[in-house]
C-alpha cells in the first residue's frame, strides 16, 4: 500500500513539473526586471495601448463608485478590489502581449491589433487560466469581507473618512490590515506562480493551460529571488498607480503588461523553430461591398479565370 502511494504520488509529481524541460527556462537576475520594465515602457511610448486600459479599467470602476454614490456600501472592499488587480491583472493584458509580440517582429501595430489574440490557438487555454484567475479574485474579495466582519462586524463605515480614521487610528483597524495583507500576499503569490509567463507562452508557443502553468512553476522555483522581486514591484507600481483616484493606472497597467512580455523572453528559451504565420493581407483579401452575394459561396469564385 505504501509503494502504491508514493508511486501515485511520483506520477502526479511528473505531470505538474514534467520529467524533462518542454520549454526550457532561464536563470534570470535582477537586472534582467530592470531591463523587462524598460522595454515595456519603450513599448508603452511607441504604442497607445492606454486606450486598450483606459476603454476596460474605467468603466469598471465607474461602476463601482456608482455603486457607492448610491449608498451600496463597498468602503471595506475599495483596497481588495484595487490589490485584486494583480490577480486579474495576467489575463486582462493578453492584447498588450500581442501588441508586444507584433513590434518586436518589426511591425507597427495598432491598438485593435490586440484584438487579434481572440484568434490564437490557445486562446481557449487563456480563458481556462482567466477563469481560474477569477475564481481566486473572488475568493480574495470574499475571505476580505469575510475579514472585515469578523473584526468590524456588519455596521457600515457612515463615509470615507470615517472608514479610514476607523481603520488607521484603532487596534482593530491595525489588526484588518496586518491579517489582510497577510492574506492577500498568500493569493498573490499563487497567482504568480500560475500566471508569471503562462499567459506569453501560450500565445506565443500555442501550449496548453497546464503546460503554461507547468513551465510558470518552474520558472518561479528556478528564479525565486527574482520573481519575489518582480512580485514586489508589481505591488508597488498597482499602489503607486492607485493612488491619484486610480487615474496612474492608465498608466502603470499597461507597462506591466508589456514588461510581463519581455519578461517572459528572457525567462524562457525561444522557439528554435518558431512556426511561419502569414501575414493579415494574405490571409484575407479585400471585400466589397459589391461582392457580398458571391462572398457567401466562395467556392464559385475558383471556377472563375
């Protein structure tokens, strides 16, 4: 019973980390984050995907603040939903990786060329890993409430700076924060685990959410000092960002999220064979509107001289 134990063990071990290296990794420094967020702002300056986080982050909160404006209390949950970014942050920047990846092929992508990641290969593992990111969001908000009223109870804060003279100037309000960001830095550290490169990789050597997720792992335990770093960094830009009434984070998410790109290039070995992709205009000619008819049955176009 005890071999077919450590035997059942042995196997599952095999399939989270693999025998052999399926996407080899590097050992990266610390200089290498510095160089990553280099050339995610060179990226951030030659491309305008802050429309891509402007038109996705601001409604978002929009909403929230409607929300709280029409007396739907969320005071207790405006810091988890701004640290969740990090979370969700991954997935909710797959087009900023396709910006990345058209430009460093020498293209001059557009902000809608992001839009062309719905059409990758493994765009259906991104969505597997989103949700799996989103179910982690939400237990965050939940074990944060959860939090809050243990310690608080169920008696909304009456405004902002109420709530705030509440949570910094009392030993309850010191104990939510030591015990929440405790907490909330056990989250973010598996979801950095999972998503540090899985998000890349998939979109860049079409691998599947477990492979992603494998290699992710990997790359984590092989560079433990210099993903905690990168860890840090990323917190301290979202809060660095959030501050001014969230408006920095037009600015902050998408350098992370070109940044994560380059990161990943230089945590993970190319493709010595990368596949050849066909160019836009080959793949689809022009349409006119005169064509639409005959557009719907092309096969009766080959018949044509």
């Amino acid at each position: 019973m005890a071999t077919l134990y450590s035997d059942s063990i042995a196997r599952f071990g095999r399939q989270v980390f693999g025998e052999a290296a399926t996407y080899p990794i590097r050992k990266i420094e610390l200089s290498d984050l510095g160089e990553a967020l280099r050339l995610g702002w060179e990226d951030f300056k030659a491309m305008p995907s802050h429309a891509v986080v402007v038109c996705v982050i601001y409604p978002v909160l929009g909403i929230a603040l409607f929300r709280m404006v029409l007396g739907y209390s969320i005071l207790p949950l405006l810091f988890p939903l701004a640290a969740g970014f990090a979370l969700l942050g991954p997935f909710a920047a797959i087009g900023l990786y396709e910006l990345s990846r058209r430009r460093e092929r020498g293209e001059e992508p557009s902000v809608s060329d992001a839009l062309h990641v719905l059409r990758a290969p493994a765009f259906g593992g991104m969505v597997e890993l989103g949700v799996l990111l989103l179910v982690l969001f939400g237990a965050w908000i939940g074990v944060a409430n959860a939090i809050y009223v243990s310690i608080f109870g169920h008696a909304p804060a009456a405004s902002i700076p109420d709530f705030a003279t509440r949570v910094l100037t009392t030993p309850e309000g010191w104990s939510l924060i030591i015990v929440g960001c405790g907490i909330g830095f056990l989250f973010a550290v598996v979801a950095l685990c999972v998503s540090a490169v899985s998000f890349p990789l998939m979109l860049d050597r079409h691998a599947t959410a477990i492979d992603a997720i494998r290699t992710s792992l990997r790359v984590v335990m092989k560079n433990p000092v210099a993903m905690a770093a990168w860890g840090l960094i990323v917190a301290a830009l979202l809060v660095i960002g959030s501050i001014p009434l969230f408006v920095g984070l037009a600015v902050v998410l998408p350098v992370l999220g070109h940044a994560t790109w380059h990161l990943y290039r230089k945590a993970v070995e190319p493709d010595p064979n990368p596949p050849q992709e066909e160019e836009p205009h080959l793949r689809k000619g022009h349409r006119y509107a005169a064509d639409f008819p005959a557009n719907l049955f092309p096969w009766s176009r080959e018949r044509e001289p």
